[in-house]
C-alpha cells in the first residue's frame, strides 16, 4: 500500500498518540491503573465476605451494579448502531468520529457483562447458563444477544483498521517503529495491497457487517428491555421500553462520542480533524434526541398516572418527594430534556465547549435516570411491608460498589489510551481517499469550466 503526501500529512496529524509515551501519559495511565486495582480490591472483599458488605438486600436485589450494565450495553448498542448507519449512508462528514464510535461498541460490550456477574452470590454458578440455558428465560435471550453482537462489532471493527495497519506496515520506518510493532502490523494487514480486487472485497465485507450489526444492535437491547417489560412489577410493565431503551442508547451514545472527540481535539491537537461543525451537527442531533426522549418519558408516565392505582401512587411518591428520590427525578429531567434544548437550541449559548458540556451532563442524567428505573421500582413492593428495617427495604450503594463502577470507566478509558497507542484515533485510510476523491471532483469541475 503506497504511501502518498495526503497520507503522510494525515499521519502526521495524529501520529502524536502513538509517539514515545509523555510524563503526563504515564501518570494519567498510573493512576487509571490505582483506580482499577482499588475496584479488585473491592472485587476480593465482595467474594470474601459476601454481599452483605454490599447495599444490595432480599427486596433491592440490583443496584449500582445493573445500573451500569443497562447504561454501558445502551452505549455499546449506540455505537454499532450509529456507526452502520453512518457508513452505509455513505456520511462523509462523519469518517472522522467512525473509529470512535467502533471502540465504543467494543469497549463496552467487553466491560458491561461484568456488572451482571458481580451482582451473583455464586459466579461461579455463571457457566450454568451455557450448560444449562432456559431458552423461556428473557436472561438467557440476553446471553445469546451479547455474545453475538460482540463477535459482530469485533469483526467489524478489526475489518475497518485493515487499510490503515497496510498503512503503518508500509511507512514503518518514516514513523521510527519498534520491530514488534512492525510485526504487528504486517500480521494483521493481512497482505492488503490496496489492489482493487482488495478494496472491493474489504468494503463488500463492511458493507454487509453493518447491515448485519444494525438490526442486531436495535434487537439485542430491545432484549434487554423486555428482560425489564415482561416483569409484572409497577414501573417496568410497559409497551413501550423497547423502543424507549433503543432511543436513550442512542442519545448516550451521541454524547459520549462528542466527549471523546473533544478530549482527542484537545490532547492531541486535532482541530483540523474533529472541526466544531461536526460538534455543531452532533450538538444538534442531542437537541433533537432529547425532544423525542422528553416525548417518550411523558407517553410512559401518562398512562400510568391516569390509571393510578396504589402501588404506583407509592412508587411516584418516591420520584415526587424531594426527602426521597425527588432531587434526582427533577435533575434528571432537566438535564436530559431542557438542557440541551436550552443550550444548543438558543444560538447565543451554542458553542463548542457548551456542547460538550451538554453532552456530560446529559450522560450523567441517563445514569440517574436507569437508577430512578430500577433501585426505587425494587423498593416498592406488590404489596405494603409491614414492621420491617427500613435497611432491609431501602437501598444505599456502599465504598465496595462505587469503587467497582469507577474500576470500570478506569479500564474503558485505559482501552482508549493504549489502542490509540497502536493505531490512530481516526481511520485515515478513509479520509485519505475521501480527500483525494474531493480533489479529483475539484479538478474536473475545473477541466470542465
């Protein structure tokens, strides 16, 4: 795969990242290293002691734990999903964030399905569901859910770095490479050439993958939804959780990928690759997202509230009262449903660092958000509980569970940090050949004139 000065100023660009590590880099990766070893520590007293030493009892059976399954699988499926879309429309604009929304998918998928096993009094009883599954069971559907849309968005993503480790293999000594990095890329290039038998066959196999991964990705969290939804309990016994959980997988997964790009614009001196008009298109898509989850949450609570019943009076009790759980119902819907609207609807406040910042609190309202959906749901029992601790009943996540849910954002930005090491952040292969086709239309349309 010959090199040309398209491609070479393209890895000059972002070639930063995968230079001899700074002092700043190794501090940064230390002490994402403290905080993940912090969470097996966490990890080791659990298994030791029990849950006991847990906030999770007989009626709050999940907590923290499943929160962050529900959120980071609503993140991974939003990456895949985004991510065929945006490459079978052909979205040339969107080359650039295409490799981060794959590392999302993967990333997350890797990390997410260990909240579901930390949450078992006996993991390891975990490899009964292989050996004994009951295919009646929506758990099971889920095993089967995950595990083939990680196979999926693994291939897919390993697919699409191809052309760019022929790139590295074949400028390996330009860009001062250790031999086992050489290696490396001369393996898994796999002896792309960039013949055009190659190219046809790489972007035949992209093509059918992401018309595989975007129905997987919609049916697999929509699995997880009727994990929740075909529970008789108030407060998840609803139609439409599917799509509801399809929409906000969605909406998070657009905000973290503007996140992620501005912290790779910033650290590495990316303005000229991630511009602000893909932050002002993004910022626009979270205003739009957040108009259609204000509309979803409102369809889901209407018919519940116009149909009260006693038990959901309890529950909505719960999100109503600010000695409860009213704070965080409130903010919530601010940050998911006004903010955005606010903030990158009114042309005064919008900029760069306003998206962002939208788009943080924007994943921390999900957070709450699946926190509101599950922990006070598990504490609003079928019927009233008499003469019981108010301990047994009530949920509070302890040091143990928070330490692990930090372990987990420690470990997914660790996978950030050494992938963008290996290969660049962005698919500059791609980008590449889209400048190169827009400078051919530009010198046609001067022939032409």
């Amino acid at each position: 795969m010959s090199s040309n000065p398209l491609a070479n100023q393209l890895l000059d660009e972002n070639k930063s990242f995968m230079e001899k590590p700074s002092f700043r880099w190794k501090v940064s990766v230390v002490a994402l290293i403290a905080i993940f070893c912090l969470g097996l520590y966490a990890l080791f007293l659990q298994i030791t002691e029990g849950h006991l030493i847990t906030g999770m009892r007989d009626h709050v059976v999940w907590g923290v734990y499943i929160v962050n399954f529900v959120f980071i699988l609503g993140l991974s499926y939003a990456g895949a999903l985004i991510a065929g879309i945006f490459h079978l429309g052909r979205v040339k604009w969107a080359i650039p964030m295409q490799r981060i929304l794959k590392l999302i998918t993967v990333f997350s998928l890797i990390i997410g399905p260990f909240y579901i096993l930390l949450c078992l009094g006996r993991p390891d009883r975990i490899f009964d569901l292989f050996l004994y599954p009951r295919i009646q069971s929506p758990i099971i559907w889920d095993v089967i859910a995950i595990v083939t849309d990680l196979i999926f968005c693994i291939v897919y993503m390993y697919f699409t770095y191809i052309k760019d480790f022929a790139l590295l293999r074949d400028n390996s000594e330009r860009l001062n490479m250790s031999n086992w990095r050489k290696k490396f890329y001369r393996i898994f290039a796999l002896g792309y050439k960039n013949t055009p038998k190659q190219e046809k066959l790489l972007n035949q196999a992209l093509d059918i993958l992401a018309a595989i991964i975007i129905p997987t990705t919609i049916i697999a969290y929509s699995l997880l939804a009727w994990l929740f939804g075909m529970n008789l309990k108030v407060g998840w016994h609803s139609s439409i959780f599917a799509p509801f959980f399809v929409l906000s997988a969605v909406y998070s997964g657009v905000a973290l990928v503007i996140l992620i790009m501005w912290i790779y614009r910033k650290s590495g001196k990316l303005e000229n690759t991630f511009t602000d008009s893909h932050f002002t298109h993004l910022g626009f898509a979270l205003m739009v997202l957040s108009l259609f989850y204000g509309y979803f949450y409102f369809s889901d609570y209407i018919t519940d509230w116009y149909n009260m019943q006693k038990t959901y009076g309890s529950l909505w009790e719960k999100y109503l009262d600010l000695s409860q759980y009213g704070i965080a119902f409130y903010s919530s819907i601010f940050l998911i449903t006004f903010l955005p609207a606010i903030v990158i609807g009114i042309p005064w406040f919008r900029s760069v660092k306003s998206i962002v910042f939208t788009s943080g609190a924007v994943l921390v309202g999900l957070w709450v958000a699946r926190y509101l959906m599950i922990v006070p749901v598990l504490e609003t029992p079928y019927l009233p509980i008499q003469d019981v601790r108010p301990d047994w009943v009530n949920y509070s996540a302890t040091w143990i569970e928070w330490s692990l849910s930090l372990a987990g954002i420690a470990l997914f930005i660790l996978f950030f940090i050494f992938i963008s090491k290996l290969a660049p952040i962005i698919p500059v292969s791609e980008m590449k050949e889209e400048q190169e086709e827009v400078k051919l239309d530009l010198s046609l349309k001067t022939d032409q004139a």
